[in-house]
C-alpha cells in the first residue's frame, strides 16, 4: 500500500486545512476504510477477428499485459493490450491483410470481384486467352497476404484423326496443343486443299482434303517418242481413210458416166491408178460385171458402165 499524508477530496466530503486523507497512486483506489487498493481491469474483452491472451492468467490488475492474437489472414496495428489506471483493458483491432495488386498472368488476365478491395479473402475470375485454359476459376488473396496463382495452359487437341488417302506427321511428335502443326502428305495420284493443319483453339485440329489429281491427256506419251497415240487420234485417221476412199469412188463414176468411148485406154489408166490409190489404203475392191440394163445405161453407149464394184474394206 501506498500513504500519502495529503487532504484530498473523498467520496465528496471536502478537506478542511485540518484535515489529513490518503492519497492513492493512478491504478489504485481506497477500499473505504483510507487504504488503496489497486485497480483490477477483469477479463480481457472479445475482439473480432481474433482473441487476447493475458500474460499472467492469474492477475488481471493494473498495468498487466495481454498478447494480441489475429486470426489467419489478419493483422493487428499492436501486438499488446495493457490494463489501465481507469480499470479498463485498452483495445486492438484485427484487420484483414491486403494482397495488393494482382500479378500478371501469362496468356490470360485477372479480374477483381470486388474492386474496391485486395484485401485477405478478396477474389478474382481467372480469363485466359483464346486456345488456353486455366487450372482453377478464381483465385484468392490469402492469410500470408499473396495471392494465389493460376496457369493458363494451351488447350490439347489429342491425336490427330485419320485422312482418307493421305497421312498427317506432327512437326513436333512431343506435343499436341494449341499451336501444333503437322504436315499433310497425300498419296500417290492425290494431293492436298492445303499444306500443313494446325490445332485450333477450340482444341480441335483442322482437316485436309485429299483429292485425286486431274488427268492430263495431252500429256500421254510426251516422255515417251515411241508411245502409242492416244486412242482419238487413231479413231480420227481412220474415220478419214474412209471418207477418202467413198470420195475416190465417186469421183470414178462420174468419170465413167462423162468420158466418150474413144478414151476407153485413157479411161482404163485413170481407174486403175484410182483403183491403186484406193488399194494404197487397204482396201480392197472387187469388180464384177453385170450385162443387164443399168439406170446409167440411157446416158453411155458404152457397155462398161454396166460394171457393179464392190468395196471390201
């Protein structure tokens, strides 16, 4: 206990300049009977977000001391609170920790839920770019004040799906993701809409076509002096060996059918030179004589034009 010979007022009763009182130190107070006594502050009160631990569980007067304790992913502006000279424990509070500003993401991008705050339990929507994909949806600013991380991955398109008369060969045989190329090569008498296929963003591959070549048939025969000709150009001569040969024939009897009978050896000359023309072609011609009256027999005297030829072809 601490006296002081002093006259202090006291539950309202007034020092005369006669009177002597005691004097009480700050955390101390009298007990009614002029001894002090000190102060107790109680029971350490409820903080939000956390607790208080008294270091001495068995005081909690004047001047004692208790421990700050924030729950995860908040902080406090003391690490003590003290119990004080009116009897009351001073006050802390446990505030969230704050994150600040999200990181960059490679290949995507954060967006903030709420704004206003980075705070601890703050969250942010993960977007990644065409052809990627992340590995969460949201990541979280967390109790040691850093914010989670996310991977923005390109998308896998998988195995490459067959072609019909061709074959595709992945430039990069380790991997199948967005980006990846590979080779489209056709089979023989075939060719491809396009050179190379690529994985979409979509996650799935473009497709080739392979479509047969065009025939070229003027090229027959061009590497090659002594190929056969294509088959129009023989159909052609021969379509034209025959219309020669129906010429000469008429054109023989018309001179039949105009020539007097004094050029009969002339006459003879001019048939057998058509007639070897016409053999020249591989024809052969068979005359046979007919005696009886021909339509030709009112316009000639002459008996020969009663001749029939025949044509073997």
């Amino acid at each position: 206990m601490h006296r002081f010979r002093a006259c202090i007022a006291y539950q309202s009763y007034p020092c005369t300049k006669w009177e002597t009182r005691q004097r009480c130190a700050n955390g101390w107070t009298h007990n009614g009977n002029y001894n002090c006594i000190i102060l107790d502050c109680g029971a350490t009160p409820a903080i939000l977000n956390g607790a208080y631990t008294p270091l001495n569980t068995t005081n909690t007067t004047y001047v004692l001391q208790a421990n700050v304790i924030c729950d995860a992913g908040y902080e406090s502006n003391i690490s003590k609170i003290i119990c004080q000279a009116n009897a009351k424990w001073s006050t802390a509070n446990c505030v969230a920790k704050d994150c600040g500003t999200i990181t960059k993401i490679l290949n995507g991008v954060y967006y903030l839920l709420n704004k206003t705050t980075t705070s601890y339990g703050s969250q942010a929507n993960v977007t990644c770019d065409a052809g990627y994909e992340s590995n969460v949806r949201l990541i979280m600013c967390q109790a040691n004040a850093t914010w989670e991380t996310a991977i923005c991955n390109p998308k896998d398109c998988g195995t490459i799906p067959k072609i019909l008369n061709g074959v595709y060969y992945l430039l990069n045989k380790t991997t199948t993701s967005y980006g990846s190329q590979a080779n489209v090569t056709c089979d023989a008498g075939y060719e491809s809409n396009v050179r190379l296929i690529m994985c979409q963003a979509n996650a799935t591959w473009e497709t080739a076509i392979c479509n047969p070549k065009d025939m070229d048939l003027t090229a027959i025969g061009e590497d090659d002096n002594t190929s056969d000709p294509p088959v129009a150009i023989i159909a052609g001569a021969a379509g034209g060996g025959v219309a020669l040969i129906i010429f000469i024939v008429v054109i023989v009897v018309v001179l039949k059918m105009r020539r007097p009978q004094g050029c009969e050896s002339t006459r003879n000359v001019h048939e057998n030179r058509a007639f070897d023309g016409i053999a020249s072609h591989g024809t052969d011609i068979a005359i046979t004589e007919d005696k009886s009256t021909s339509d030709y027999s009112n316009l000639d005297d002459d008996p020969d034009m009663s001749h029939t030829y025949s044509f073997i072809h």
